[in-house]
C-alpha cells in the first residue's frame, strides 16, 4: 500500500463526573478540531469513518451524520466493531484512500454512555456482550471475563497479584503526567492489593475507569498536510472467537500474534524498533498477556518483564503513556482511539511531561470483546 498520513487529531474531554454534551454535538466539535489541526479546509474531506457507540450504536449513521457535518459527495462507512475500533477507523480509512476512494477522510468517534445511561444503565449494557444461553445467566460483570483471564495466568504461569498492580502503578504514574486525568494521587502496590475487590482475583485499581463520555477525531490523508503528520506504516487484524465460552483458553490468544504481525510486517520493521506501545487495558491482565502475545516477551514472563520497569517512561517500552483506560479515562467505545490520539502527539513530539524521548515509532492496540478481535497499528513519524 501506499502510505498514509494521520494530518490532524482532535480529542474532546468532558472531565470526570460532569455530564457528556448530546452525541452528535461530540461528533461535530472532535470533527471541528481535527480538520483544523489538519490545517485543511473542510470543503476538503471528502470522506467519512464513524465508529459506533455503545448506546445508540445504529442511531446515527455515517451518511446521516455527513449530511449533519455539510460533507460531500463523499465515501462513507461504519465501524460497529466492540473496542477494535481504535483500529478498524484507522485501517478503513487507510483502505479507503489506497484504494482511490477519498484523499481526505475524516475519522469520528463518540460516546456518551454514562451520562445517557447511569452508571448502573452502563453497566447492565455492557453485561449483554456475554453469550445469552452460556455466560449471562450466571450474572458476570465485564470484569468477571478478565478476571477469569487473571485467575488462569496466575494458575498457569505463576504470575503473582504484585506482578498485576506493579502495572497499575506504572500506568498510574503515566496517567498523572497527563493533564486531562480523570484520576489523582500515586498508587502503591500494597495499595492496589488491598482495594475493593471488584470480581476475584482483580481490585478496583486493576480494571478501568467509567467516564461521562469524550470523543476522537482524525483526519486521514494521501499526503501529509503541514508539518505535524504522522505516517500509517502497518496495519493488522484477526479475530478468534466471540463468546469467551468458545475461547480455546483463557491465558494463550495466539490469533492476537497473526495480527501484531501483519501490522509488523506491513511497516517493514522488528518489534525491537518500537519506541512505545499503547495496548487496550480494561484490567491489568490484558496488557500483560498482549506484552507476551505480541512477542516482547515469552509466555509466562509478562509478569517479571512489567516488574522490571520496562514498560515504564524511560524503560525499554514504555506502555501507556497516557494513562490508558486505567488512569486517563474511559469514554465509550472509542476508548482506545485516545491511543491513537497519544501516539501521534508522542511521534509529534508533543506529549510534556509524559514524552518519550526520540519516538520515531508506536504500536497501537484494538479489542474488541475479551481479546476476541484485535486489531494493530503501526504509526510513525513523517518527519
């Protein structure tokens, strides 16, 4: 494929316990602002991205909302995928310009689940994921998956609970650098261990944040507009089941690794050229296996290889820069594209106090489900 250029990123935050503005006023400002960090005018996109949202995932379609945004004739589609999203917009609208079809897409997410919902609305939600006829009856909460991921590390590989909330903290730690945190003060790993816990082995601190709502914007282009653009370099996907009843276990995911490496292979580099990585993490667990699925680590040891500082800011792969959905916030569905959003202002050279020194490339993470469907992304600097 020929490359492709992440021109302009816009997020918007809402700012914890305040309620989220009405949906497609989301779309609109996140559409606003990242046409304009493009430095393009908007009678110059010419495409459309939209990724779901959790409650009103058909409610507004693509074409719909370009008529509302005043975009076209233009391509459109819709990414109604779980949590892949943070991908899936990326690699569609990638497709979409290889393939003749837009020269300038703009990619929107948004969601304001909570505050549509309640907490308790967006929780009850989020438990209809589970397979109606073998998992919802018995009453699991979203954690439970993970938490059945957590007990068999544990189980299998000798992986240890301090292991599990030394990532808490690292990531924590990240999350404090970053100004739009929707959490405060440091974290200990004793006092990880000793917080509430929310489905057995993992603790309050293990698992994500539920926000008010936030939105994502990104402009997609054939050429680099200004002088802040960022290269896609490689994208991948691969799906291995869906209900986690079917999961053929629930510590090894080996189609996560087909994806991590198409991505790979697609930019032309080795993991080792990574500078940082941004991974989906709905509870500790996930990134950790993703460290040993993707390769940066064998499997069994992503529980020593988070102890050792590596992922922390200045180790040798820092994970989570911006607090991820542990310790900067979790908006929707589009959670994990704030880390798309975060690896461009990291290849920027943007990021503060949290910046890698010398990222010149990043690897991005989707999932959707239990780590059911995954997705990758390979960004790196145009510079």
């Amino acid at each position: 494929m020929n490359p492709v250029y992440i021109s302009g990123v816009s997020q918007r935050i809402v700012g914890r316990g305040k309620p989220a503005p009405p949906y497609l006023k989301l779309l609109a400002d996140a559409a606003a602002d990242a046409v304009t960090d493009a430095g393009l005018d908007p009678h110059a996109i010419d495409g459309l991205v939209l990724s779901s949202s959790i409650p009103q995932p058909f409610a507004c379609n693509p074409a719909e909302l370009a008529e509302y945004l005043g975009i076209g004739p233009a391509y459109v589609a819709m990414a109604p995928y779980g949590g892949r999203p943070a991908t899936d917009v990326i690699g569609m609208a990638r497709s979409a310009v290889n393939a003749g079809l837009a020269s300038n897409v703009l990619v929107l997410s948004a969601d304001n689940f909570a505050t549509t919902l309640g907490l308790e609305g967006a929780i009850e939600l989020y438990m209809k994921s589970f397979d109606q006829t073998y998992e919802r009856p018995f009453g699991p909460l979203i954690p439970t998956a993970f938490a059945l991921m957590a007990a068999r590390h544990l189980h299998d590989y000798g992986t240890t609970m301090e292991q599990l909330a030394s990532l808490a903290v690292t990531i924590r730690r990240h999350g404090l650098l970053n100004p739009d945190t929707e959490v405060a003060g440091e974290l200990t790993i004793q006092a990880v261990l000793d917080d509430v816990v929310i489905s057995s082995p993992l603790t309050r601190s293990m698992v994500a944040l539920i926000s008010t709502g936030g939105a994502q914007g990104f402009v997609v282009t054939n050429r680099p507009t200004g002088n802040r653009a960022v290269a896609v370099r490689g994208y991948g996907e691969s799906c291995g089941f869906m209900s986690l009843t079917q999961a053929p276990s629930l510590a090894r995911f080996a189609h996560i690794r087909v994806a991590a490496d198409l991505a790979v292979a697609q930019a032309g580099i080795t993991l080792d050229d990574l500078d940082f990585v941004e991974l989906y993490d709905p509870a500790t667990i996930v990134p950790l296996i993703l460290l040993e699925e993707i390769g940066f680590c064998e499997k069994g040891e992503g529980g020593a290889f988070v102890e050792s500082g590596a992922v922390d800011l200045g180790g040798r792969l820092p994970v989570n820069t911006h607090g991820g959905t542990l310790a900067f916030r979790h908006p929707g569905m589009g959670a994990a594209l704030d880390s798309v959003v975060e690896a461009v202002v990291q290849l920027r050279g943007e990021a503060g106090a949290r910046q890698v020194e010398g990222a010149e490339l990043g690897l991005v993470h989707g999932q959707g489900s239990w780590l059911a469907n995954n997705g990758f992304l390979v960004l790196g600097s145009a510079r």
